[in-house]
C-alpha cells in the first residue's frame, strides 16, 4: 500500500464510504506519535482532495495530539491549531526544559543562517515542541553551534532573567537521572562502559520512547554544566560531551520547523 505522511497540524476526517463520490484507496498513514517519530497507521487517502481518511478517529485523538480532527466531539480543534500559529518562534531554556508541566516531543528546527563562507543555509538542529504550553524549544547547545556557524538571519531576542542556584535545582526534574540510571547508563570508572555501550543505552531510551531525544539531551548538557570546573569529573564531561554529540544525530525521522524568530534567555545568578 501506499505510504502517506501527515505533517502536525493536517486534518484527519472520519471514512464513510457512504456518499463518496470518488473512490479513496487504502494507504499507511504516517503520523507522529508523542516520541516524536513517526507511526504507521492503516487509512485511507484522497489523491483528488487531499484528505486523510481513518476508521477509528476517537482512538488517533488519544494517541496523536498534534493533528486536528474532523470530529464534533473533538475538544482538541483549537489547542491542536495553536502549534501553527507560533510561526517558528523558538526560546532557549535551562534546567526548567525538564519541568513536570511540559510533554514534550522531538521535532527538528531549521534555521537560516550565512556561514563563515558566505552562503546561507538552513542548518538543521535538534529541538522540542512542548504540547502543554504550545511552544517551540532549542537548546543553548544548539544555539553555541548556530553561532558558530556564521550569522543567524532570523530575528534574534535576547532576555534576561535571574534565579538562585537553589531555584534553578528545584525547577530541574530528576525523572531523566532516575530512568537514565535505571536503564544502566553511567559513565563512572567502575562499570567503565565503552562508548558504544552507552551509547547503544541511549539509543534505545529515544527510540522506545522511554524519553525523548530533547530529555535526554537536555540532562546531559545539565550534567556537564553541574560539573564544570571540578578536575576529578573531567573523564566523566568527556564521555558525556561524546554521547551528547551521539544522541543528537541519531537519524530519526521528525517533524521540520522552521526559525523565523529566537529568544535567548541568559541565566543570571
């Protein structure tokens, strides 16, 4: 059958074969699911007016959040909408990326930028789309690579804001720690994992769904950050810098979004 992939946002319609005046195949219909990656569902698919066709819509509203639904019951119309209205608007965050208030999917975000040679490109970058507070996320990680890169073309806000390290702590959600840990991933001189341990580790974490690709980012840059400057950890930052830089090139395949405007808040303490 043919393979039809929906992008977030697209209307999914309930199929009545009564009435159709045209015939509408059978085809997979691709969707992302809340890991961010893509599932195959069994549909069906009008070349003629472009419309996505499913049996079960009740059950894809459960599952698939980011689409909207040509359903009367359906409450999700309008929040699922809100995630296109953002025009690309990204915010750089801390420690607060792992909050318990935000559900969290991999998406990738393509920012213009004129490189050190002068061409410009959309350079592709790791982020998140948060579902609870509708909003786009990109990482500081990504945003030092970004500038690196040559010259951001999209606008650009800076915001300051200042919190104690005792609050930022607070704000952090260890779920990360405990599930990284309780799936066995370590970089300490005991177990001394190879790369390729850890890093198998983590690959099945993401592609499971147990976190998302951003979570799993997000801890380790927190974990580098934590131990920076202390000379006892610097085999430890190593090893986490390697699996950060593993981590977000795993090939999955996401949602594009792409930057027109990026607000970095700096920390203060």
């Amino acid at each position: 059958m043919k393979n039809i992939k929906l992008k977030l946002g697209d209307i999914i319609y309930p199929y009545k074969i009564e009435g159709d005046k045209h015939e509408v195949p059978k085809c997979n219909l691709l969707l992302i699911n809340v890991r961010g990656s893509y599932s195959q569902i069994e549909g069906f698919y009008c070349d003629i007016c472009k419309k996505a066709y499913v049996n079960n819509l009740k059950y894809l509203e459960k599952k698939f959040s980011g689409y909207r639904y040509d359903s009367m019951s359906s409450s999700k119309d309008s929040g699922s909408e809100r995630i296109f209205n953002l025009n690309g608007k990204f915010i750089t965050r801390l420690g607060s990326l792992n909050a318990r208030s935000h559900d969290f999917i991999d998406i990738l975000a393509l920012v213009p930028v004129l490189t050190l040679d002068k061409k410009i490109e959309n350079i592709q970058v790791p982020a998140l789309f948060c579902k609870q507070c509708q909003r786009f996320y990109i990482f500081e990680t990504e945003m030092e690579h970004l500038e690196r890169s040559g010259k951001i073309l999209c606008r650009v806000v800076t915001e300051d804001y200042w919190v104690s390290e005792k609050n930022e702590e607070s704000q952090f959600n260890l779920k990360s720690e405990s599930i990284l840990h309780k799936m066995g991933y370590n970089v300490n001189s005991r177990d001394n994992l190879r790369d390729d341990e850890r890093q198998k580790i983590l690959s099945d974490i993401i592609s499971n769904g147990v976190l998302t690709r951003g979570e799993v980012c997000s801890h380790i840059d927190y974990l580098i950050r934590r131990s920076e400057g202390r000379p006892m950890l610097s085999d430890a930052i190593r090893k986490w810098k390697r699996d950060r830089k593993f981590a977000s090139n795993i090939d999955l395949d996401l949602q594009e979004v792409s930057a027109t405007e990026i607000k970095i808040r700096r920390r203060h303490v």
